[in-house]
C-alpha cells in the first residue's frame, strides 16, 4: 500500500509538472527564448547585409563585377585624344597659336609679328629652324627650349611636331628704331618701359593710356612680362595700332643703351623721395613702371636718375599699375 500510494504521488507530481511546463512560467520562458533566437536570427541575417555592403564597397571588383560605372558626360571621359584636345581647345582660345613644323616655318618666313615661341631642343638645333628661331630670338621674341611632353601639355596633345608659336597683334621694331623714331619732330619725348607687369590686362590698360598721352613708344622686356596678346590688344582697344612697341632681351641694358642716347630715366616707386608734381625737368624721359606687388626690381631702380612717388591723401598705400603710368604720364605731359 505505501508502494502503490507513493507512485500515485509521484505520478501526480509528473502530471503537474508537466501542465506547468505547458502552460505556465515555464511556457512563457519558452516564449520569450523563441523571441529571442528570431531577433538573434534576424540580427546576424542584417549583419551579413551590413558586412556584405561594406565588402562592396571597398572591393571595387566585387562592385564592378555587379555594375558598370556611370559617367557624367562623355566629354568627362573622353575614348580617344582628340576628343581630349578638342574639349580643351574650346576651353582655351588657340584663335592666335600655330604648331607643326610646316605651318610654323611659314609663319617665321613670312615675318609675321611672333609672341612667343616654344620648340624641343631637337629643332632649335636643327639646320631649317636654327638661323630663323636665333633672328627672332635677337629681335627679343621669347623662346622657349621645352620638352616634347611639356609642348603637348600646352598644345593639350595637339599634332605639334616639336614646334609651336603664339603670333603677337603687332609689330615690334628694335630699340634704336625706336630711339629714332621718339626723336622724329619731338624735343623731349617721353617713353614707356615695363618691369615685370606680367597681367594682360594692366599692359593693354598702359598702352591705351601711353598712346591718349601721345608716348612714343613702349619697351616691354623678353620675360617677366605679357606680350602683344590678343587680351593686350583688346583692352588697349585700338591704341596698339598706333604705338610703336620695342621688346627687348634685357632692360637694365636697354635702359644703358637709352642714357647714352640723352634720356634720363625716371621710375615710379611709393618709396620715392620726389613727388612727381615737383619733377620740373625738361628732357627726353624714359618712365619705368613696375608690377603692383613688387613694384621696380632693385637692379632696375639702381638705373633710374630719379625715384618720383604719386602722393596719396587717401588711406590707399598704392596704386593699379595702369593707374599709376595714367597719372605720371598726365603730369609728365601737361608742363
């Protein structure tokens, strides 16, 4: 009887146990575990997405294998150079350059009036072009010795052959041509000289106001400086038809040569001791402006008979450079 009433208990014990497994704290353990396996389930599922997206996209030939790469315009990316060189040459005005050997060759036979010159080594030194690029060279054309590659940087990977040229909207005659022509029915002729003014705009600006003031000519050296430019004959607006403009190898020396022949030269500094109002002297003038950051360089100003300044009253320490030749060449004129 304790036997049979023993496994009854444990028997009901069971049944218990088992309801409670069921439908009880137990069930809803059981619940919340199931919860918990989907949202661990679902977690590393958005993992795999996360880790498969980073993989994307820093393995390029996992991205390009799935997509091709999308461009902005065809010009962005152009197939081929020439589609290279004709985006860009649309960008940049070419109107005034001319390049090949050919083509280039003509134009220095024909003397028509150079900028700039830029050619390997290869044909600076060859016999067609050596006695040509040196006449031009003496007559102060800039040329320029520069590296195959650098010319098709300039040309942007034009058919160049080695040579290009920048044709100029003027002539330019030679210093004692102008020392000439300056002294032609004129006492005390007045002469413009630039150091270092390498902005188009504020050449075209000077020479528009050297030509109203009647200045008989104009020196701009070989470097540091903007040549006869289609920019320069735009904002000149006409005037350079009407000025005779000398480009010299070296200034220093042009200036020698320009003292020997009775000119005194005179350059406009902000540190000048004399006001170009008190300037009273009566002889053929050589006026020297310089760039508006750096003004004369200090080897040039050694050259100079006089230092006249433009007083200022304003708080303005300084002048545009095309300002600054406007009102020394009014004063200069006008006594």
């Amino acid at each position: 009887m304790k036997n049979s009433s023993k496994k009854n208990f444990l028997q009901k014990n069971n049944k218990e146990y088992k309801k409670n497994s069921d439908f009880g704290f137990d069930s809803k353990n059981s619940k919340r575990s199931e919860k918990t396996e989907k949202f661990l389930k679902n977690s590393a599922k958005n993992k795999n997405i996360e880790n498969l997206n980073y993989y994307d996209k820093n393995n390029t030939f996992s991205s390009l294998k799935r997509r091709k790469p999308t461009f902005k315009s065809n010009t962005e990316f152009p197939d081929n150079n020439s589609d290279i060189h004709q985006k860009f040459t649309n960008k940049r005005n070419f109107d005034d350059w001319i390049w090949g050997k050919h083509s280039v060759y003509e134009a220095l036979s024909s003397e028509r009036a150079i900028n700039r010159i830029w050619c390997t080594s290869e044909i600076f030194s060859s016999d067609k072009f050596y006695l040509l690029l040196k006449d031009f060279k003496s007559k102060g054309v800039l040329i320029e010795e520069v590296s195959w590659n650098r010319l098709s940087q300039l040309t942007y990977g034009a058919s160049h052959q080695g040579v290009a040229l920048q044709l100029a909207y003027s002539k330019t005659i030679s210093l004692e041509q102008l020392i000439d022509f300056s002294r032609h029915n004129c006492a005390n002729p007045i002469i413009l000289a630039l150091d270092g003014i390498t902005d188009p705009h504020n050449v075209g600006a000077i020479i528009r106001s050297a030509e109203a003031f009647d200045c008989k000519g104009i020196i701009i050296p070989q470097r540091r400086s903007a040549g006869l430019t289609g920019t320069v004959a735009k904002v000149a607006a006409g005037a350079l038809e009407h000025l005779q403009v000398s480009r010299v190898v070296n200034l220093n020396r042009a200036l020698e040569e320009l003292k020997k022949n009775g000119f005194l030269v005179v350059g406009l500094s902000g540190d000048g001791q004399l006001s170009i109002s008190n300037f009273l002297e009566k002889a053929p003038l050589v006026v020297i402006v310089g760039s508006e950051d750096k003004g004369i360089s200090l080897l040039t100003q050694k050259k100079c008979d006089y230092l006249l300044s433009i007083p200022l009253k304003g708080k303005t320490s300084s002048l545009n450079a095309s300002v600054a030749a406007a009102i020394s060449l009014f004063h200069l004129t006008s006594k």
